[in-house]
C-alpha cells in the first residue's frame, strides 16, 4: 500500500495529512499541523517564508518518522509570490496578498496600460486588489531594483518545492491567480507582460498537477493543483453537472467547473473569475470573504493579532460597544456559533465583499459601523454575529443568481467543501437562502484534491471520476 502526503497551507494554519487507499476508499490522517503567521517587513504586511519552509520540513519529517512515504505534493492560497536572483537567493519579501500596497494599482494600468474590460478578455480573472499583476506593479513603483535583479518569479507554494528540492517548476493553476495568463491559451499572456513593463525572463514554462518537482530526502516530491481551491474543487463529490461548488474556508469560493473559460461581458460586471484548473479545465467562481470575517472577529475578541505587533486601539474601541464582551474570555468558533443562533431575530445584512472587509484595522468596528448605515448597529457578540452569517448566505444566494443568469443553467444543489463545511448554522442559512438543497464535506477537501493527482500520478485511479467514487464511498 502507497502512502502519500499531502501538504495544506492556509493563510493561518497548515497541515500535514498522509493519505492512503484502503478497499476503494481514500483513506486520511492527520500527523501534524502548524501556525502561519504574518509579520512586519520592511513596512509591508509579510508572511514569515522561511518560518513556513521550516515548518513544511518538521512536518514531513514527523510523517516519515510515523510511515513510508512515495510521494509529497504541496498547495497553498494564489497571488502572492517571492523572487530570485540569478544565484538562486530571494530578492524579494514574500508580501501577503492583504498588504495595502496596491491601493490605486488598478486605476493605474488602466490609465497607463490597457482598460480592465481588454484586461478581463484577456486572462477572464476578477478585479481583486491583491491579484499579482496589482502586486507586481506596486512593486516596479517601490522597488524596481529587485525586479531588475529578478531571474525568476515564483509562486509561494513554488517557492516551498524549490526549498524542498532546490529546482524551479512553475505550475498552471497556481500561475492562472496572477492575472498574466491567456485565459484560452493556458501561458503567459508574454504580450501584456511587456506592455506592464516587467521582465518576461522571470516567467518560466509551465507544468500540469501531475508532473514531478524532484526529491525532497529520497520521497518524490509531485504538483497537485498548487493553488488551494483548484485542489479543493477536485474533492467535491457532485452528484451532477446542476451542482455549485462551495469551497469554505478564509474565503468563501462558488462556482462551477467549465471546459472552457467564460469572458463575456455579464461575467465580467459580476466580477466572476475562470481560474484554472488540473487536467486544463476552468474554475468559474466569484470570490467571496467567507470565514475570515469570522476568524478575524474571534481573534480580536480573544486579544489576538494577524499580523505580529499590528496595534489594536480600533478594535478596543469596538468592543466597549458590545453590550456581553467580557474581556479575559476566550471565545470559541461554537461559542460564536450558538451566540449568533439566540440572535436571530436580527435581521440587517452588510455586503461582505465590500472592500472595507479585507484587511480592516477592526473587523468588529468595520461589520458594526456597516451594520448601522443598514439602520441598526449590532449591540452583542450574537447580533454581530448574525450579522455576518446571514450576510455571508445572501450572498452566496445572490452568487448563485448570478452564475445561473451567466450560464443559463438551473443550479439544484450546493456541495460545500473545507473547514467551513463543518458549520451546521452556516450551512443551513446557505440552504435558506439559496432554496437549495445542500451537501456538506468533505471537511478536508483541499488535502483530499491535493492527494487525488498525486494518487492518479502514482496508478491509484485511472482518472479524476474514478477517484471522486473513492471520495463518495
């Protein structure tokens, strides 16, 4: 029997899961699980790249300890990205994608460079301020020496295979985030990088999940879909093509699976994405903030900060306003939970992709002051919370109305997968206020996807179908 190690990095938290198949079925076990934090560089909002790197290698040297491993695939979150030079040595931070040195970027390219609508018809990716084409022009501004000096652009989870193995191999899906693709043509749109300014040296030719990275201490190291919802996807055991696919997490992404990508106009207005996706297929999703909302609100009334030193005066202020706060309390996600279920009678929502969501000085703060222009400000932990989980339905509902109007289809079915499948409330709400009929799990859909290519690539299964049974069974 073949185990394979599957390696999930999210934006607070990873994990190391040994996967195995067992009588037809995929098989899970968690070995090991770690912290991601941010910190202060250079005054950017930064992730801790070689904290991460050490924290990938004490992971799968506990899984080796514990069993044999014959292969090792990693993926992680999209868009962010470190340089080399032509030593092989970063020459850059590896800045966090909720850093705000983009501000302005895209009002920027598309004075100077080309409209988004060109922009949109060319690599069919939403309008976020944290895409990379965003980040990589804040960073000529700021620091055109270091792409000067640049020989190579590497994605975050890129950058961990090169730690492991010591060789760089670029991978589609992860590379589909940055906005510097050809949506149709599945390579760098070489094109728009030259009209951006930016070096097309750094951008190498790139592999399909499935190919091999190298060696990391004699175990192969694979590409799974690199970019953690491309994994995710792969996991959603559907019963149909009538299904929406729900990856909950730190974001929250809805959409389908397309043979080919969607750049109309009515896509574009409602700011829908094609990612890409193993086996060359497309990921037509609109991104929602999702369970950051939550995660950040718990952190804040825990004394916690995201980003180490980050001062927290704002979200002091906050929670004088709520009326239950009690400060030295350590709040769980259930406590949140069943705080929101005795609040139901409040009924105002906010607009959760509204910019003032992503990277907020108080979450607290922000969800109130939003609340009240609505017409009442939440007063307790339970109205807050509420709040944000009636919020987040709506618009998975609205979501859905959308991609039905786009694609002409009749959706019966939402199929959640990740962490966020494991909130019964949420879910609930989801079924409410879509209509539909919802199926939950599986939880660790992410490592599950990761380890589906990496099982195809070592004769498990004959294909992705074959192995989504695996899943259902």
């Amino acid at each position: 029997m073949k185990n394979y190690l599957a390696i999930d990095i999210g934006a607070s938290s990873g994990r190391h899961i040994i996967g195995s198949v067992k009588d037809g079925k995929i098989v899970l076990e968690e070995v090991y699980r770690f912290d991601n934090s941010q910190v202060t560089l250079n005054g950017h909002e930064c992730w801790d790249i070689d904290a991460l790197v050490e924290s990938v290698k004490a992971g799968i040297d506990a899984a080796m300890e514990k069993t044999k491993i014959d292969s090792i695939g990693i993926d992680t979150w999209g868009v962010d990205f470190v340089l080399l030079d032509a030593e092989g040595k970063r020459c850059s931070d590896a800045v966090a994608y909720r850093d705000t040195r983009t501000a302005n970027a895209d009002k920027e390219i598309e004075e100077k460079v080309l409209s988004f609508a060109d922009l949109y018809h060319r690599v069919g990716l939403q309008k976020a301020p944290y895409n990379t084409i965003y980040q990589l022009w804040a960073l000529k501004k700021e620091h055109p020496e270091q792409l000067e000096r640049a020989q190579s652009f590497l994605t975050v989870p890129e950058y961990i295979n090169y730690a492991l193995t010591g060789n760089i191999v670029h991978e589609y899906t992860d590379s589909s985030t940055t906005a510097l693709l050809d949506a149709k043509k599945k390579d760098w749109d070489f094109d728009l990088i030259e009209k951006l300014g930016l070096p097309a040296r750094i951008f190498g030719k790139l592999e399909m999940p499935g190919a091999t990275v190298g060696e990391y201490k004699g175990v192969k190291v694979v590409l799974p879909a690199l970019h953690d919802t491309g994994s995710a996807y792969l996991a959603v055991p559907a019963r149909d093509d009538k299904a929406v696919y729900l990856s909950s997490g730190t974001w929250s992404l809805l959409g389908v699976e397309n043979e080919r990508p969607l750049l109309t106009e009515a896509a574009m207005q409602a700011n829908f994405t094609n990612e890409g996706g193993a086996w060359g297929r497309y990921r037509f999703l609109k991104n929602i903030m999702g369970l950051w909302m939550i995660q950040s609100i718990r952190r804040e009334l825990n004394g916690v900060s995201y980003v180490e030193g980050k001062a927290n005066d704002e979200t002091i202020d906050a929670l004088k306003r709520l009326k239950d706060y009690k400060k030295g309390r350590k709040y769980s996600f259930a406590d949140l939970e069943m705080s929101a279920r005795g609040a139901e009678n409040y009924s105002l929502t906010v607009d959760v992709n509204d910019a003032r969501f992503l990277n907020p000085e108080s979450m607290i703060s922000e969800v109130i002051s939003a609340a009240e222009k609505e017409g009442r400000a939440p007063e307790t932990i339970g109205e807050l919370m509420q709040c944000v989980y009636k919020s987040l339905a709506s618009c998975y509902a609205d979501a859905i109305q959308n991609l039905s109007e786009i694609t002409g289809k009749t959706y019966t079915s939402v199929n959640i997968v990740g962490g966020g499948s494991k909130d019964l409330y949420l879910n609930a709400l989801t079924a409410e206020a879509t209509g539909l009929e919802v199926f939950a799990g599986p939880t660790e859909g992410t490592a599950i996807g990761n380890l589906i290519v990496q099982m195809i690539a070592g004769g498990e299964f004959a294909d992705l179908a074959e192995a989504r049974r695996a899943i259902v069974r």
